[in-house]
C-alpha cells in the first residue's frame, strides 16, 4: 500500500484531511435536495438506526486497532529478543576454544550487518534478503564445527544451539509480520463501514445547519484517526510509524565492551 510508505503528514492528509471534508459537505448537499421538514420527521428512526450502525463500527474499528497494535508491540519483542539472543551468544563463545572463538565472533557481526543493512530495507519492501540468512547458516555451521574436549564445552555448545533456535525464531516471526497484519477484506468492511457510518449523519435534521456540518466532520476526524493509525502501524517495518534495528546495533557497538 502506498500510503504505508509516505510520510505521516501526507497520510494524515489522504486520509483524514480529504475525507472529512468530503464528508462536511455532505449534509450540504442533502439539505439542497431534501427539506429540512422531511428530515426532520426521520430523526427518531434514523437516530435509532445510527446508535445501532455506529456501535457496531466502532467495535470494529476498536478491534482492528487493537491488533495491529498489538503486533506491533510484538515485533518490537521479537527484535528485542533477536538482540538479547545475539548478545547471550557473544558472551557464551568465551567458552569455545580460541580458534571457534573469533570464527563464531566475525559469524555474529556478519549476521548483525547483514540484517540491518540487507533486512530492514528489504522488509520495507515487503521483501526478503539472503544476506542475513546466509550468515546465520555460517553461524550454525561455526557453531556445529566446534570441537568438544570436556563436559562443560558441551554444555557450552547445547545452550548456544538453543540461543541460535531463539534468533532463527526471532528472524523468521519479524519477517513474516513484515508484510501486515490486516487482511484485504477486512480494509474493504472498514473502508465501507466508515462511509456508511459518516453518511448516515446526512440524513438528520438539525435546525443549525451549520452545527450539523461541524458535528459530522467531528466524527468524520475520530474514524479517519483510527484508520490512519491502523495504516501507519499496520506494516510494522516500514513507513514514519516502524520498528528500527536499533537493537541490534547497540549489541554490535557494545559487542567490543563484552
């Protein structure tokens, strides 16, 4: 989706901005073809109808930006435990033997470089890269070509194994969540529904036609709000609105202070 990739201020502005002032025109122009006594006389059953529509909407609208916040909140775990993971593995190599040592090490750096620099970009893009992968399969294969002279080297290789586990987790979790989380049909019912909604305001009869406008494009604000949000959250990599690799590079800046 384009508007996930620009700027927040322009998508405030598509999709806040323009609809509600599309929508404050709208009692305008149902007052001109409709006469405020016939209005009017449909409040009650109109205002019963709206209480019942906008209920619904607004559970749905509640819904859909609960999860894709959570999720959000999700991927910043998942890089956070990516890091966590990967600076556990730096410390853990002290326990390998000089030579697996500073293989493992350069692996960890390659790995790190890789995802920052290849991953994030290619996330962006609703992408994957094979930079990032291949490093960690060398990683593994440094880890699995350690050699084994006593018990506690063992215990050493076991949880480095299980720390490695925690990053493919970890990797494998953030890309898949890069490419969204609100399915086609969904933005389709909370497209519709919001016009829906906002449209049935056209049709009461308020005496203050001017009071009338101001309250649509009131509620015309608070929807188009709760969708921008979902937009800039929604692809939790890419757009103003994302998770930043920051994790890992403060493990690789720090990985010289181990």
């Amino acid at each position: 989706m384009y508007l996930t990739h620009a700027s927040l201020w322009l998508s405030g502005l598509l999709i806040v901005g323009v609809p509600t002032l599309l929508a404050m025109f709208g009692p305008i122009l149902i007052r001109r073809r409709i006469s405020f006594a016939k209005l009017r006389t449909n409040n009650e059953v109109a205002g019963f109808k709206f209480a019942t529509v906008g209920v619904l909407y607004a559970v749905l609208l509640a819904f859909a930006v609960i999860v894709v916040w959570e999720k959000f909140s999700e991927a910043e775990r998942k890089v956070a435990q990516e890091a966590g993971a990967l600076a556990v593995l730096y410390r853990l190599s002290d326990g390998l033997d000089a030579a697996s040592r500073e293989g493992f090490r350069a692996g960890l750096t390659r790995y790190i470089r890789a995802s920052v620099e290849e991953d994030w970009p290619a996330m962006e893009r609703g992408e994957t890269a094979p930079g990032a992968r291949q490093a960690l399969d060398a990683i593994y294969a440094a880890a699995l070509a350690t050699r084994l002279g006593d018990p506690r080297s063992e215990v050493v290789l076991a949880e480095i194994l299980n720390q490695l586990d925690h990053v493919t987790e970890a990797r494998r979790d953030r890309l898949i969540m890069a490419s969204g989380n609100v399915p086609d049909v969904l933005w389709l019912v909370l497209a519709s529904g919001a016009v829906l909604t906002i449209s049935f305001t056209f049709f009461f009869g308020a005496e203050n036609l001017r009071v009338q406008t101001i309250m649509t494009g009131m509620l015309s604000v608070l929807i188009f709000s709760g969708l921008l949000v979902i937009v800039a959250i929604d692809h939790p990599f890419a757009g103003s609105v994302r998770v930043t690799p920051e994790a890992l590079d403060r493990v690789l800046e720090n990985f010289g202070a181990f």
